[in-house]
C-alpha cells in the first residue's frame, strides 16, 4: 500500500472562521499519482474542527 503525507499550514484572520481548503486537497491528489484511495484530513488542535460540506458560489 502506498502512503503520500503533506502538511498544509492555514492561518485564520478571526476566533471563528469557516475556511475552505477544498482546492487544496483536490490539488494534492490529482498530483499524488493515487487513482484509488482514501484521505484523511488531520487537524492537530483542539478547538479546530473539519466538516464535509457543500460550498456553493454566491
């Protein structure tokens, strides 16, 4: 099995934030070279949180 990790930093500008980082993972598997696979999303603090949503434009 193989195994690719990168560590991506974001700084937010307030207390409370909603920040999309969806381009930035999509980016990084189109490149892994990985067809078939899972990701996980790691966030090392504890009063950060991931939420799986649906961001529309506008």
């Amino acid at each position: 099995m193989r195994v690719i990790t990168r560590e991506i930093t974001i700084q937010s500008r307030r207390r409370r934030e909603v920040i999309n980082i969806t381009d930035q993972v999509e980016d990084f598997v189109k490149n892994s070279g990985i067809r078939n696979g899972i990701v996980l999303v790691f966030l090392p603090h504890a009063t950060s949180a991931c939420s799986p949503m649906r961001m529309s434009q506008g």
